[in-house]
C-alpha cells in the first residue's frame, strides 16, 4: 500500500484582531458529508476526530489534520479529502452549525454523555475558570495589537526604500515563470486557511507537509515591507483569472495578508521566506527571488535605527502574548478536570463505531 499522506494545517488563528477563523474553508458546503462536534472542554472531540482519521488511514486515505491554534497538539478539524468528509469542532470562539442540515451537515453532541446533575455541581469552578481563560486570551490580543503597530512601522520603514519598478520587473518574472503556457479565462476557487499560527509554543508552522511538498517551489525573500505579500497577492489573482483554484495562507500577525499560496492543478506552491519561516536550504527552488535587492540602499541605512528600535519591542510583546496563550491553556487544561471524570466515553465509544460505519460507506 503506497504511503499515506497527512497535511497539517490551521483553520484558525489568535491574531491582533482577536481570534479569526477560516473555519468555512475547511471544506466546501457541498462536501459529501461534514460532521460538526459540539461538546465542552474535555469531552473528547479532538480524540473522536483523531480516530477516525487513523482508521481512514490505515485503509489508506490522505488526510488533512487541522490543528487548534490555542493547544497544537489538538485537533479542531479533520478532512478526508477523497471522501469529500470533514469533521469540525463547532464549538466557541469558532462556532460552525451546519449550512444544508440532514443532507451535508449534521451535529454529533457529545454533552449528550455526560453525567448533568454533576456538571451543574461544578459550575461556579467553570464558570470563573471560562472567564479567566477569556482575560487572557483578551490580553494576548491587546499585546498582539501592541506588536503588530511596531511591525507596521518596521514595514513602513522599508517601503520608504521599496523601488516600486524593480519590484514589479520581480512580480512579472515570477508570473512568467509560474503560468508559462497557461493561457485559460475562468474562475478559479479560492481556499482561505492558515499555515503557521500563535500558539503557546510560540510560532507554530506546518509548511512542510502544508506548502513545501508541492513539486515546484517558488521562494519570495525579503524583509518586511519590501513586497512579498503583494508578489503573493498577484499569483493569487493570475490563477483565480486563469480559472485555476487556489489555496492561500494567511499571517496570523495580519490574518488578510496572503503568505503562501499552492496551486494543485499546476504542482506548484509560491512561499515567503523570512524569520520564523525561511524555506529551507537543503531544498532547491524553482525559482528565489529576493526582495531585499528592491530596496534603495541609502534609505534603508538611514531607517537602520528605527527597525531595530522596533524589532526589539516587537518580540518583546510577542513573547508576552504568548505567555498569555500559554496560560489560557493551562487553565483550559484545568477546566478539562471538571468535564472528563463525568463524561460515559462508554457511549461515545459506541458513537465513534457507529460514526466510523457511516463514513465507510461513503468509500
């Protein structure tokens, strides 16, 4: 049996403007079958979706494992991309219900297996441990806004540098090279997801298994504000024209910023490489292109100051807001406590057998 590919990837973000989802990319609504968990903390929906795809894949399905932006290791999606399945937690700060109830979507509870009488003995414990969670996500995005101002002038400062023609000489090499031969008018699809997100280990990326693997790699190097995201921006665009679906990436510092984009009908992905992300070296491009060779030389020494006053500060509240994150699944991790010991995972056992029959049929 051929190996088994698993992409990871995240639906979601914590962003300066809060937490910003994605979650309607995950798969279109007019998937074979999407199956939405609710539950509390805790009930086990990362465990039921992370089951099913070992099951899948051990009969030799590619999966897609979308993973929690606030706890990594945890899973708030799984696709099955041959099937046209999806599993989704539908459950705050990204609450998903379904779109064509009975015919596409359908809701698995699993609050229906825990013991009530004992959840509401512990509700002053959940409630206050909720509300603490929340200040420190609340917090987390205020530092991040904090943060994200400083990189904005970062940026600013290289724009001020940015020779618009030498850039857009790169932009017109990079189209070139990337829909050589491709002359087709449509309407391409565009999927929207993140690559890398703010989680409590930091800036957690996925591009090897998310981006990198594609046959052809198109690398954009450069630092901030010397155009790669506008570069990012006009591959997305020549495809969607070409009618050529596309899959972008988006920065969690900026989730409408576009950074990676791939396009599966022509093997090719397009990457920024810069801190915390660079392409690796051991990988050989189809085509790298620098952006900081558009920058006019004498202005970006006179702004030499500025950027490292604000690369300093910036990681300084970066690391902040993550230590916010982090405590916020400490304290979700807690919270757990009150959910697992009055949970029948008996019951959800049976639920799992019987759900995993239903998506066999699907085969």
């Amino acid at each position: 049996m051929r190996e088994v590919k698993i992409r990871h990837l995240f639906p979601g973000g914590n962003t300066p403007r809060g937490f910003y989802s994605y979650y309607n990319y995950i798969i279109p609504a007019d998937a074979a079958r999407i199956f939405i968990l609710k539950g509390g903390p805790g009930t086990g929906k990362s465990t039921f979706m992370r089951r099913i795809g070992d099951a899948m894949a051990a009969r030799g399905h590619d999966l897609e494992h979308h993973h929690c932006s606030s706890d990594n290791g945890s899973l708030d999606g799984l696709v099955i991309p041959d099937l046209g399945v999806a599993f989704i937690d539908g459950t705050a700060p990204h609450v998903v219900d379904p779109k064509h109830p009975g015919c596409v979507d359908e809701i698995i509870h699993l609050g229906d297996f825990w013991d009530q009488g004992k959840m509401i003995a512990n509700k002053q414990q959940i409630l206050a441990g909720t509300a603490e969670i929340g200040k420190n996500f609340q917090r987390a995005y205020r530092l991040l806004a904090a943060a994200k101002a400083l990189y904005d002038d970062w940026e600013a400062a290289n724009a001020e540098a940015l020779d618009h023609a030498a850039a857009n000489r790169r932009g017109e090499e990079l189209l070139a090279a990337l829909f050589q031969g491709i002359d087709t008018v449509g309407a391409g699809r565009l999927r929207k997801l993140f690559a890398s997100a703010i989680t409590p280990d930091g800036l957690v990326h996925y591009l090897d298994t998310s981006v990198w693997p594609a046959g052809r790699c198109f690398v954009i190097a450069g630092d901030p504000g010397s155009g790669k995201s506008t570069l990012v921006r006009k591959v997305i665009a020549a495809a969607l024209v070409r009618g050529l679906d596309a899959e972008a990436f988006y920065c969690p510092l900026d989730p409408e910023k576009p950074e990676h984009v791939v396009i599966p009908a022509l093997g090719a992905a397009v990457t920024t490489s810069f801190l915390p992300h660079p392409y690796p070296a051991d990988r050989r491009p189809a085509l790298a292109i620098d952006m900081n060779e558009c920058l006019k030389s004498d202005i970006a020494a006179r702004r030499a100051d500025a950027i490292a006053y604000d690369q300093d500060l910036f990681w300084e509240l970066f690391v902040k807001s993550v230590t916010c994150i982090k405590r916020a699944k400490t304290l979700h991790d807690e919270l757990e406590t009150y959910y697992v010991p009055n949970m029948d995972f008996t019951a959800v056992e049976k639920r799992w057998h019987h759900t995993l029959e239903r998506v066999l049929a699907c085969q």
